[in-house]
C-alpha cells in the first residue's frame, strides 16, 4: 500500500511526445482509472509508473520515494498485462510462485502464500496446470494471482479484461473490485471501456492525446464533466450536443426548431452555445415539442433507443417503453431533464 | 448416363474425401527422395557387416549372410580408432555446448537489451555467416600457428567456435525476437534479472530450437573435414574424419572394414539425433499469451 504521485510527467518517443505533463496524486488504497480513446497514452502511462518505459521529463513517487531511475523490481509493483503473459512452461502453482522463488523465499512459506492466493481467486484445482492448458478467464485469474502473491505496494492493470467475452467481464469486474476492498491496496487501472471505468473505479482520469481531460469520481464526472470530451466519453449511449442560440427559457437550433430548457447557464451568454443532453433526458411524443424526423429504432429489451434527426443534428434518445415508430416518421421531442450542460462551442470547455 | 451421375455422386458420399493430387505428387517425391537416400545408408550397413569374401561373393544390396562384427574391431585397431574418436570426442563435446551457450547468450542480448549499436552489432553477426571458411582458412593458419596453437584442441575449437556462432545466433535472434514482450517484462516486474530471465524462461521456451541447433551442429562439428585438415597436422591430434580419410587410402580395398570404420563414424551422430529429437515438440510458448 502507498501513494503515488505524478508530477508533470512526460514521455517522448523519438520527436512524438505522446504524454504531455499528466500530474496526477493517487491517494493510498485508491482504485484509479486511467480511462480515454486508444492511442492516447495510457499503457505509456502506465508502463512508466512500473518502471519499463523512461521517463523523459518530470518524476513519479511511490510511497514518497522518487523512483524515477529506479528499475521495476525495486519498485515493489505488480503488474497484470492484457496478454496475461504467463511463464508458458511454468504451471500455475510455479507462475504465481515465481517472484518469491527469485526474492529468494523459502519453498514451503511459498506454498503457503500460493495455497492463499489460489484460495482467494479459486485457482486451487488448477494449480498443477500449465497456462495452455487453462480458458481465458483463468489465464485471467492466473494474472492476478501472480501479482496478488507479492504484497505489492501498488497494482497496475492493463486493459486486463479486454480479452475475455462479455459475461465474464462483468464476472471478473465484479471479482476485481471485491478483490481491491479485501486488499485494500492502490490500484492504477487502465481501460478504455467507459463502463469498467464508471463501476469500478474510486477516481477516473480521462486522458486525451497524452493530457490529462479531467480528474474525479466517477459521479462528479458524470454530472459536471468540465468539457465536451469528457462529458461525449462517459455514459452510453453517449451524451447529445445540440447547437443553438439561447432566446428566453429555450434553445433556437439552427434548422429553426426550440427546444424548451429546464435551467439556464449561469453566465450570460449571447452567442452560440452548445447543450449537452443524457440520452435519458429526453422525451419524444407527437404532441409538443421540437419537430424531429426517425431515423433509427433499437430495441434493446429493456428500453429502446431512439435515433432522430432535429434540424440536420443528430440525436440518440433512449426510452423506458416500447415505442413503435417507423423511419422517417415525424415526432417531437422536448427535454426532460432538470440537468442540461453547456459548452462553449469554440473551445468546448463547460460554461456555468 | 443420367442414371449414373447420382449414383457417382452417392458413392463419393460414401467414401473419404478425395485426396488432394498436390499431396498425392509430394508424397511421391518424398518416398523417391527417401529412398535415394537410404541406399547408401543400406549398402553400408549391409558391407559393413559381411566378410570380404562375401562382399566380392553377393550383390551389394543382399543382406549379409554370415555377420562379420570382427569387421569393427578389426577396422578399430588397424585404423587407430581410439585416438582420432578420442579426439572427436573431447572437440565436438566442448565445441557444441560452449557455442551455442554464447549464441544463446549474444541472441539474447541483441533480442531483449536495448544496445546502442545492436542492430550493426547483429549485421556483423550476419557477416560473418555469410563468410564461406575457405576464404579465411589461410589467415587462420598463420593467425593460429602464431599463437602456436597448430596441433592443439584450443587451436580447432576457437575457429569452430567462429563459424558456428554466427548462423546460430541468427537463428535464435530470430526466436527470441519473437517471444512476447511482455513475457520477460512480466519477470522482470517479478524480479528477475536479465541472468534470470534468459536462463528461467528464455532457454525452456526455446528447447526445441535449441534442440535443433544442438543436432546440427553435432553433426557438422563431427563430421567437419576441411578445417581440421589444415589446423591438425599431427596424426594423434586427428578427428575421425581425417582417421577415416587416411584409413581409406590405405585400406580401400578392404570393404567390410572400410565401411564398419564408416558406420563406426556416423553412429554417433545418429546417436545424439535420437537423444535430442524428443525435445522437438511444438507449442512451447502456447498459453503464454492471449491471441
Ligand atoms: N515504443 C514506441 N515507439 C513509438 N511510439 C510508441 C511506442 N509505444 C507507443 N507509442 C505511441 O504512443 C502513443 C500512445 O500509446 P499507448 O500504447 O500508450 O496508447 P493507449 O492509450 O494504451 O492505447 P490503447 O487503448 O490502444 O492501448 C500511440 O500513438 C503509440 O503509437
Ligand atoms: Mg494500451
């Protein structure tokens, strides 16, 4: 268990700088997610905290130590891999041994150690196994069983549900996140999977193009996103941006429709603004409303999702009943929300 | 003929997939290659083991009537046997190893830690393995006779050393650039050094290529005529192929010893292949990553 801090830290491959002075303080036992789209620089991140990527300017803390020249084994982290990247001629029981057979254990504390890990991940009957020999999810399971043997001062996560279909997925989530409140240790978890992010995680950090976009709780995220980036990357489907003036108590889109608004921004603002909309906060109906045309209709079981067409602005609504519209056909719609967001539309960032 | 389209086509239900001609065609060749290869193998064998009476006596490829086993003492002693397999032995036995323990050690190296100059660090490896050793065999000469090591096992196992090394360091950079990354990432986050890692995982996952290279390497040490020619002048420093060599020219006319002396030769080799093969499985790696 400990802090981590990362302090203005950058990465640069060649002339590409791909992380560009992310800070971030990781209180102790924390689980943070490192969210946000590919390519972005999250396992750079990552890889740099655990010690296999240098760092090219800035510095990172762990425990309050500055280990920033230090090699990952002095770092005391474990780290679980999207591949798994299991020791293929090892079995179960000699891969999550590994570390403490190099840290020079004795062999019958690291069989009491193995027997406790397996205990805890349900590994037990498989422990003679080699990792071919094993699905996915135990590959999985595996993984964190070899991290989970060491005590480690922190655990890094890389993408390491990607891999596994969707039930176990939740399974595992589920799994992970007991796993954290027994440990009680600092997790540093990468995903791209917004809803990993938004179940899991104590803090987020969306990341976008090597910069940090916002730090918080996954709430605070959801309900105050500081930009439009943020608030288009959580929540599914993902939030409407509707463009406009605002005239009184409503929105003037540009094909002419209005759209009644439950609040108003706090700063004035006589320009173009631009809302943001839960998919969830709207209503459609024929009666009153701005005129939309359908386009798209899915059904999901639960509710359906809507996908209409208001003045050339595309738009994606997700209602409780079962509605049945048919393309083309034209509806109305009006906000039903009590929380709007606005964005400036020239650098998106969020407006009262 | 309408009748018995469908009945054709029942039948064709019926029976195993057709073959592939393609296959059929590889097969064929493979059994012609196979068999011109095996009866030189046969024909020493069988001389090998007939008295030289009945070698004149019989066809070639009849099998020996009468075993004839005093042909491989006889070949044994009159060939000065003990010395040159003596000798083989002790080159072939410190050569094999030791070389591929370097290349292992240089693939590993130039695979999996970051040098500054290891991409020409690798290209001269590749050099010298596209360095036909006949080219070199004079400087060799005088390099070595300047050292005085003419005569000596130092003197043949160093350029063996050489020559080997190159190709099998190319071959094995190959492999371990193909391991996943993540895999020796995974051990050193565990602790492990760059020792650890290429002596716990490296060396078990490359079994089979090592395997291999060991076979090969056996073989052409042992069996290796030219360089030994020139670097060992002395009849007690000679290997078995000189020994053989030599006992050809003075005993050709003795078949069945000539070709006991022969098989006495390859024996070995086959020998190690038969040691070795079993580690030739495939799939090491498999499990280790995802996909
Ligand atoms: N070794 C490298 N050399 C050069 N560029 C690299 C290297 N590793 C990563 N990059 C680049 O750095 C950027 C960030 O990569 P990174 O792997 O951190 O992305 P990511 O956020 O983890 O994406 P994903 O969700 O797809 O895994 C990418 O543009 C990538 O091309
Ligand atoms: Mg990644």
């Amino acid at each position: 268990m400990a802090t981590v801090q990362v302090s203005d830290l950058r990465k640069s491959f060649g002339a590409l700088e791909v992380v560009k002075g992310v800070s971030i303080d990781i209180r102790d036992g924390e689980f943070l997610i490192l969210v946000g789209p590919s390519g972005c620089g999250k396992s750079t991140l990552l890889r740099m905290i655990a010690g296999l990527e240098d760092i090219s300017a800035g510095r990172i803390d762990i425990g309050g130590r500055v280990v920033n020249t230090l090699s990952p084994k002095e770092r005391n982290i474990a780290m679980v891999f999207q591949n798994y990247a299991l020791y293929p001629q090892m079995t179960v029981a000699q891969n999550m041994g590994f570390s403490l057979e190099i840290a020079g254990m004795k062999k019958a504390e690291i069989d009491k150690k193995v027997a406790e890990a397996s205990e805890i991940l349900g590994l037990n009957p498989l422990l003679k196994r080699k990792p071919s020999q094993l699905s996915g999810g135990q590959r999985q399971r595996v993984a964190m069983g070899r991290a989970i043997v060491r005590d480690p001062d922190v655990f890094l996560f890389d993408e390491p549900l990607s891999n596994l279909d969707a039930k176990l997925r939740v399974q595992m989530r589920a799994e992970i996140k007991a796993l954290h409140q027994r440990l009680g240790s600092t997790i540093v978890y990468v995903t791209h999977d917004q809803v990993e992010a938004m179940t899991m995680a104590d803090r987020i950090v969306v990341l976008r193009g090597g910069c940090v976009e916002q730090i918080g709780t996954p709430l605070e995220l959801y309900d105050h996103p500081e930009n439009m980036f943020v608030a288009g990357f959580l929540g599914s489907p993902s939030m409407n941006f509707l463009r406009g003036k605002i005239e009184g108590q409503s929105l003037l889109l540009a094909g002419g429709e209005r759209l009644a608004l439950p609040s108003l921004p706090m700063a004035e603002h006589g320009g173009d603004v631009v809302v943001g909309v839960r998919p969830q906060g709207f209503s459609v109906g024929t009666q009153d409303g701005a005129r939309a045309t359908i386009k798209v209709v899915e059904p999901t079981g639960a509710d359906t999702h809507v996908l209409a067409d208001i003045g050339g602005t595309e738009i994606t609504c997700v209602v409780n009943d079962r509605v049945d519209f048919a393309p083309g056909e034209e509806v109305r719609f009006s906000i039903t929300s009590k929380q709007v967001h606005y964005f400036d539309p020239t650098n998106e960032s969020r407006i009262g | 003929m309408t009748a018995i389209a469908p009945r054709r086509e029942d039948d064709a239900l019926q029976l195993k997939p057709r073959r592939d001609p393609f296959l059929i065609i590889l097969w064929i060749i493979l059994v012609t290659f196979a068999l011109v290869w095996i009866a030189p193998v046969v024909l020493i064998a069988f001389t090998a083991l007939k008295s030289n009476a009945e070698v004149m006596a019989t066809s070639a490829f009849t099998p020996p009537q009468e075993i004839a086993w005093n042909n491989f003492s006889g070949a044994w002693a009159r060939g000065n046997f003990e010395t040159t397999f003596k000798n083989s032995v002790i080159i072939t036995v410190i050569k094999v190893p030791l070389g591929l323990m370097f290349s292992a050690m240089a693939a590993y190296a130039l695979a999996r830690i970051r040098l500054r100059f290891g991409k020409l660090l690798l290209l001269f490896f590749l050099f010298g393995a596209m360095i036909p050793f006949q080219v070199m065999l004079a400087p060799i000469f005088t390099l070595l006779n300047g050292f005085g090591l003419i005569d000596t096992y130092p003197g043949v196992i160093l350029p063996y050393l050489a020559f080997g090394v190159p190709y099998q360091v190319f071959i094995l950079h190959g492999f371990f650039k193909a391991v996943p990354k993540e895999l020796s990432e995974a051990a050193l986050i565990d602790g492990a050094s760059h020792v650890t890692v290429f002596r716990r995982i490296f060396l078990p996952i490359s079994l089979p290529v090592l395997a291999a290279l060991l076979i090969l390497d056996f073989v052409s040490t042992w069996n290796e005529f030219a360089m030994a020619l020139v670097l060992l002048q002395d009849r007690h420093m000679w290997t078995l192929p000189l020994g053989l060599m030599s006992f050809q020219g003075q005993f050709s006319t003795d078949y069945g010893q000539l070709n006991a002396a022969i098989a006495m030769t390859v024996f070995p080799a086959v020998l190690v292949y038969m040691i070795f093969q079993r580690y030739f499985v495939s799939g090491l790696t498999s499990g280790a990553v995802k996909g």
